[in-house]
C-alpha cells in the first residue's frame, strides 16, 4: 500500500473509487480505453487516464479530448515518457520498438510513481483500482506490490487471447509450436473450443516463429502468465459472440467483463436524454486529423454499393500490395473509400509507379482520404462492404453495423479475427496469406452482389444481437452495470 493510502487508511475516511487507466500507446487500444474512461466518469469513478507521451501529443493535436473530457471534475489525464520522440504515432513494424522503449524507459518510472504514494499525492487522492493494458504485465506487478486491486482491459481480441495466448504455453509443450514441416493448413486440435475452426495458419502470425525465446513469444507468455493474477479482466465482446471460448477462458480467468461492443454501449449511454441538447463536441479520439468529406462522398453513392477500405493505424503496405489491392478493386467495379494513412506505404507513394488506368479510374469512383470517422463511415447507408486487416476495434465495429467483410490480416490477433469472421461468424471472407488482384475482385464480388444474401443474413443477425447486448438488459450491460459495483467494492475494501 503506498503512503497516501495508508494515511487513508490510518484517517478512516471513506475511499472515493479512482481508476487509473492505461493504456498501451496505440490508437486502437486508446480509444478503446477513452471510451471506458468516459463511462466510468458518467458513473461516479474517478478516473486518471496514463497515457505515454508519445500517443498523447498527436492525440491533443488531431481532437478535442482536453475540452470533451474537462466536463468531467472527475476526470483528469496524466501523462508518463516513454522515451520516443517522434512526432507522429509509429507503425506497427515498430512494435518491438515501442514496447522496448516502454521497458526500459516506462517500466520503472511507473513503479516508482505508484510504489512512492507520488501518483496518489499528485492526483490527491489514492488510487484504488488499476485498469491497465493487458499487455503490461509490470502494472499487474506493482498493483500486487502495493496491495491494489486490478483489473486487466485486453484490447486485442478474445478469441486471440484464448488461442495464442492463454494456449501458447500448452501448444509449446504439446510440441506444436514451433511448427514442423510447412503445412499451414493443418489443424490445431489442442485448443479446447476451436478444434473444428483452427488451423496453424489462424494462430497468431508469432507463433509462425521457430525461436521461442523471441521477445514477442516471451512477452505473450508473461501476459498469459499474469491476466490472471488480477482480480477481473474487461473484454470488448458480448457473450453470444464468443460464446465459443468464453466459457473456457473462465477456467483460468472466473472474473470476465464482457462489456462490447464499446463504441456501441458508449454511445448508448452518453444518448442525450429527449430533453437535453445533444453535445456539440465531436466524440472523436483519433491520433490522425479526420477527413470527413468522405461522409459527404458517401452521399452521393447509391445504398450498399461501396466498399471501403481500411487497414486501420498500425499495418503497412508494401507498393505492391497497394497495387494489388487498387487493381482488385477497381476491377470489382464497386465504388470505393479508401484510407491512405499518411506514413502507410512502405518507401513512401510513388505516383509515377501507379498505372495511369488506375488513377483515372480512381478519379471516376473512388475517394481516397488520410484518415476516417470510420465508426460513422460503416454506419452510412452507402457502404455495402468493408475490406479490413481484422483489427479488433474494426472487427466489432463492422459487426455493429452489419457490414460484410473481407479480410486481409497481417498480425497480433488479425489472423485468428479474420477467421473467426469466415468460419465461425460467416461475416465475410477470409483472404489472409495472400494479396492478389484476382482473388480480391472476386471477394468484392461475392460479399457484394453473388452471395450478398448470405452475407447479409449472417451479419444481420450479429448486429442484432450485438445491439441486444448494450439494450437495458443485455449481457454487456449488465455485466458494465457489475464492473462498476464491483469497482466500489473492491475500492472501500482496501480500507
Ligand atoms: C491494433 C492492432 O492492429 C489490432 O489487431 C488490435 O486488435 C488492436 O491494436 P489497429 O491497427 O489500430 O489496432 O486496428 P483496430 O483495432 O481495428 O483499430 C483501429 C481504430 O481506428 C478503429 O477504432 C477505427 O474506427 C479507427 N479508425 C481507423 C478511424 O477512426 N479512422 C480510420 O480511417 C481508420
């Protein structure tokens, strides 16, 4: 227990409840834990939000967080180094970058801040719950050497949690990872839940790796190792979606919050009530700037006709794979919405490389922009599909609005996501391993006019009972209704 809660303690005075959230920096992941920051202050908690500084400058810069936020008396963001210096957010390529940098540089600078009472003295009031990342285990380790409860927030998907995470240790010792022999679409029977759906290609792209002493490998052990050391873990899912995998991932965690969809639940709570005028901030969290003249594009599109295209904040294209991928396209015919993330192709864009065809016929139908209000372009009417790289904030989000998808996975939970959508969901078509002009043609062609019907039934029927979920008595929101009661509970015990 640091200082200030002991003299809490000592005092006897009631402990407010005061989450300290943290989130890993990126953009996924931050707004994920924006969002249910913001819910937490609409329930009373307060709640200091820890980002890095690297994701926080750009996040200041591109929104208006500060102001949003500073309705809440409850709310107040801090920021802790994390030894980057760049300017703008980086690219999944530099993952390990981040995370060694966060190491070396976060790791000890956090445990001295909570282990010192300086965090508590400084927000003027302990803290009583931690709600870190999944993926920093060294939080779970000080919210333990300072007697504080935690919950662990796993932004990445469940059904990658379970399969390649929780079950990497008994995939090791099962002698399956690291692979043998080169056959990718061999089963993977030792995973209970999904000995039907997976196969070694729908793993986690790590665990292609031959060396299990690979920093990522042994990160994702110690992760596993240490989500369920905390007293909860909140999941942005809702039951009947991973109803086939939660019921084994309580063995080994009994305390899950299936709380998702987010974004959904979020926007159903904070609905202005008949009498209110409706906030005239935007609800953005984006770490790029916005564009949103692709809405008034959209427009002018007939219903259901576009496909939009977005590989979300982290993965990069090769010049090739964008060639492939514009070809397919603007073969299909379909009108398209394209986010060129600045910084996404690989050695840059090159104009002079891109066949003339395909700049006329991008002129002609399609619209390309840096960055969306993504969670508005899947829900506008003109959008019929949506060719992803399966991240799990555009996975759900996609969902929600029942929009077909076609997936192109490159890594963390992407491959396991892209085939849960293919073969579990039905909600699209599995495109990973491969980027070829032909085959994406054809998955345009089939999600949005040959087989729209079947698509269009299964995706129908998740968004219902995603929508169901966040309704007054659905799981999401029972179970959000219990983080918070539970959050009470666990704060007055510390006393
Ligand atoms: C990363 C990993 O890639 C992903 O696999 C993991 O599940 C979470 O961390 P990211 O690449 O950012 O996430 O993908 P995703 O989880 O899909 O999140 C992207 C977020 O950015 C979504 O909420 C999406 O709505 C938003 N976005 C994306 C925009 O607002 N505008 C855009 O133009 C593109």
């Amino acid at each position: 227990m640091d200082p200030i809660q002991q003299q809490i303690k000592d005092s006897k005075l009631p402990l407010e409840p005061h989450a300290l959230i943290f989130p890993i920096p990126f953009q996924g992941p931050v707004n994920g834990a924006l969002k249910l920051a913001e819910l937490l202050c609409l329930s009373g908690i307060h709640v200091t939000f820890l980002n890095t500084d690297h994701i926080q400058r750009p996040l200041i810069r591109h929104t208006d967080v500060l102001s949003r936020f500073s309705r809440y008396p409850n709310f107040k963001f801090e920021t802790i180094p994390d030894g980057l210096d760049h300017e703008n957010p980086v690219s999944g390529d530099r993952f390990q970058e981040v995370m060694d940098a966060i190491d070396a540089v976060t790791k000890p600078l956090f445990r001295e801040m909570m282990v010192s009472g300086r965090f508590s003295r400084r927000s003027q009031r302990p803290v009583t719950v931690m709600i870190p990342d999944g993926v920093f285990s060294f939080a779970v380790e000080v919210a333990i050497e300072t007697s504080t409860p935690v919950i662990s927030f796993e932004t990445i998907s469940p059904c990658c949690l379970w399969t390649s995470y929780f079950n990497l240790a008994p995939l090791i010792e099962a002698g399956c990872i690291p692979f043998t022999g080169n056959d990718l679409d061999e089963h993977v029977e030792n995973v209970p839940g999904t000995e039907k759906v997976l196969r070694k290609r729908d793993l986690a792209v790590f665990c292609r790796l031959n060396d299990i002493s690979d920093p990522e490998i042994q990160r994702t052990l110690e992760e596993a190792r240490t989500i369920p050391r905390a007293q909860g873990l909140i999941l942005n899912t809702f039951e009947e979606l991973d109803n086939l995998i939660l019921p084994h991932m309580r063995r080994l965690c009994p305390n899950i919050y299936t709380i998702g969809p987010l974004h959904s639940l979020h926007k159903s709570l904070l609905k202005p009530k008949p009498t209110q005028k409706s906030p005239e901030t935007s609800s953005s969290n984006s770490v790029w700037k916005e564009d949103r003249t692709c809405l008034l594009w959209l427009d002018t599109q007939a219903p259901k006709t576009v496909i939009f295209i977005s590989i979300g904040s982290m993965v990069t294209l090769t010049l090739e794979q964008l060639l492939e991928i514009w070809h397919g396209v603007v073969n299909s015919g379909k009108p398209f919405l394209w986010v060129r993330r600045p910084g996404s192709i690989t050695g840059g864009y090159d104009e002079s490389q891109v066949p003339s065809e395909l700049l006329v016929r991008t002129k002609e139908m399609g619209c390309i922009v840096d960055w969306a209000p993504q969670e508005d372009v899947l829900a506008h009417s003109a959008v019929g599909g949506f060719f992803t790289h399966s991240g799990w904030n555009s996975t759900v989000e996609s969902i929600v609005e029942g929009v077909p998808m076609i997936c192109w996975p490159c890594y963390v939970d992407q491959q396991v996501n892209s085939r849960f959508v293919g073969e579990v969901w039905k909600a699209g078509i599995d495109m990973k391993d491969s980027c070829d002009r032909f085959i994406i043609e054809n998955a345009v062609n089939d999600i949005m006019d040959v087989n729209r019907d079947v698509f269009t039934r299964a995706t129908n029927k998740w968004a219902n009972l995603a929508k169901e979920s966040i309704g007054e008595t659905g799981s999401s929101s029972i179970n959000f209704a219990r983080l918070i009661d539970d959050i009470r509970i666990m704060s007055s015990t510390m006393k």
